[in-house]
C-alpha cells in the first residue's frame, strides 16, 4: 500500500525534506538523501531507517505511526 498521499513533502535543501501530514499540516518529520539512500528521522528527530526511496521512507513513517 502506498502511503505517500498522507505526507506532504517540503523541500528544505539540498537533499532534505521536511514532512508534513496531509490533513492536520503537523510535522512528521524529516527525510535526509545519503550516498546509501534516504534517510528517515521521525517527528522527535530520531532515525527511523534508511530506504531506497522516498516513497520508502514514507511508508516506514506510516507504519511507524
């Protein structure tokens, strides 16, 4: 399932997004491009993982939830 029509992406660089969710606008947290792939840090700035794709991360945000 994907679930990258929750987030919004807002691009804050180079390489790094800030996430949103869709309805509320609350932060989510934070995705950061690596020479390994993207990594995902949650609301509280804590690693979630590294993913091959953006769409990836976004997913491990959501069943992080």
């Amino acid at each position: 399932m994907d679930h990258t029509e929750h987030f919004s992406l807002i691009e804050d660089g180079h390489g790094h997004w800030i996430i949103r969710h869709q309805i509320t606008d609350f932060f989510a947290g934070t995705i950061l491009r690596t020479a390994g792939g993207f990594r995902l840090r949650n609301e509280n700035g804590r690693t979630v993982g590294n993913f091959p794709t953006i769409e990836a991360a976004l997913d491990g945000l959501y069943a992080r939830a």
